[in-house]
C-alpha cells in the first residue's frame, strides 16, 4: 500500500437481508483492516445494564420516562483488546463486555432497543465515533441513515432459497427437526417486515456495492470485501 495512504481510515457501512452473514463479514473486516466493529447490539445491551444498575428495568420491564431522562448519562466505547484483538464493550469508561453478555441483560434488552430515543441516543453516539474513522458496521440503514458519507457502502444479498438452505443446514446439524418450506417462508416474511418497517427499514444506498454472497465461501467473501476497502482507502 501507499506510504501515504496506510495511515488513512475510511468508514464502512454494511447492509442486507437478514441470514447473509452481515455481522460475520463486517466483524473479520475490522479485525483485517485494524478497525472497531461497532457493534450495535452490544451498545444497546450497555443501555440495558444501566438501566439495571439504576433500577430503572426489572422483571421483564422498563421505566420509559425514567431512561430516556438519563440518556445523557450513559457514553459508549468500542476498544479493541491488545491481546486478544478483539472488541470490547466499555459503559462510561468501565468493560463491560461479559456483564452485557448475561442472562439479566438478555432479558431485558428487547423492550430498550425498542425506545425511539434511545435508538436516536445511539445513533448520535455511533455518528460521533464515525468521525474517528476506522469504523465497520452492520445493519439495515447503516449507509443510508448512521453513516449516509461512509467511504465505503456495501449491501450484502442472496437468494432466498439459497439463505434458507443455509439456516437450514445450520438447524439440522443441531439435530432441530426442522422444515425447509418454513424456513423458507420465514426468510420471504423477514425480508418483507425488514424492507417496510416504519423505523429502520432495510434500504440500499444508492451508492453501495452488491455483494451476492449465493455462491461464494465466507473467505471469498471476506477477500472481495478486504479488495474493496483497500482501494477505497488508496484513493
């Protein structure tokens, strides 16, 4: 690479249909290129564990009001591990990254992503680590919404039957007793709700790359994503 260019970081922003390996793509990305995976799940589950810490979810539920009046509190980091070079999770300056990882927090998660302000909240937080650059990514209005000035936009597709073939494969080598027809139903249904949701509707930047991930192997995958962001960066 270029002397002048192998400092220079760019944001990436992957979107796509559900079961194309999104998170799998952008998570090795980072991990090539020396990037944060900003990972968006993991930042609402550290909304979660502040709302438990503070008493403001139990049993299943949330106290609305209350959260979103303390929204202003909470500041989220993504660092990468030295050692093992992986991400890690950090809430107001502490690691959190097994703690949001447990039972308590799964539990309560799901009502906390659901907030309108609190997915505004991260949203601002994701856009103000953008600026850092060095960021991947992954979800369904990353490069048209999070990061709409992203060096590099990619939406990762694949045909249905071919999705649910490998959910299937997946299910079945876990000894599920499963069928093929449902689960392809069900991937037709995901991708109607994800493309006409009201909030964070599934859409394609006008300017992204197609990966058509159908019939290729996770590794080339990987080396087609990798080639791109090389030359996004060099430019």
């Amino acid at each position: 690479m270029n002397p002048k260019t192998e400092n220079k970081k760019i944001v990436i922003a992957i979107d796509g249909h559900s079961s194309c390996g999104k998170s799998t793509v952008a998570k090795q990305l980072a991990q090539q290129l020396g990037y944060i995976y900003l990972d968006s799940g993991a930042m609402y589950r550290a909304v979660t564990l502040f709302a438990l810490r503070n008493k403001l979810a139990s049993n299943g539920t949330v106290d609305e009001q209350a959260l979103i009046s303390r929204l202003a509190e909470i500041k989220i980091e993504f660092r990468v591990n030295a050692t093992t070079k992986q991400n890690e999770t950090y809430l107001n300056g502490e690691n959190v990254e097994e703690e949001i990882r447990q039972l308590p927090v799964a539990n309560h998660v799901s009502p906390v992503a659901t907030i309108r302000e609190v997915r505004a909240e991260m949203v601002k937080q994701q856009q103000l680590m953008g600026q850092e650059k060095g960021i991947v990514m992954d979800g369904r209005d990353i490069g048209t919404v999070v990061f709409p000035n992203a060096e590099l936009k990619i939406f990762m597709t694949a045909s249905p039957e071919v999705r649910a073939q490998r959910r299937y494969d997946e299910l079945t080598a876990k000894g599920q007793q499963v069928s093929f027809e449902e689960i392809l139903n069900n991937v037709e249904e995901r991708d109607r709700i994800d493309s006409s949701r009201e909030v964070s509707p599934l859409k394609q930047a006008d300017d992204a790359l197609i990966l058509d991930n159908s019939h290729l192997t996770r590794e080339e995958q990987l080396q087609w994503a990798i080639t791109k962001a090389q030359e996004r960066i060099a430019k």
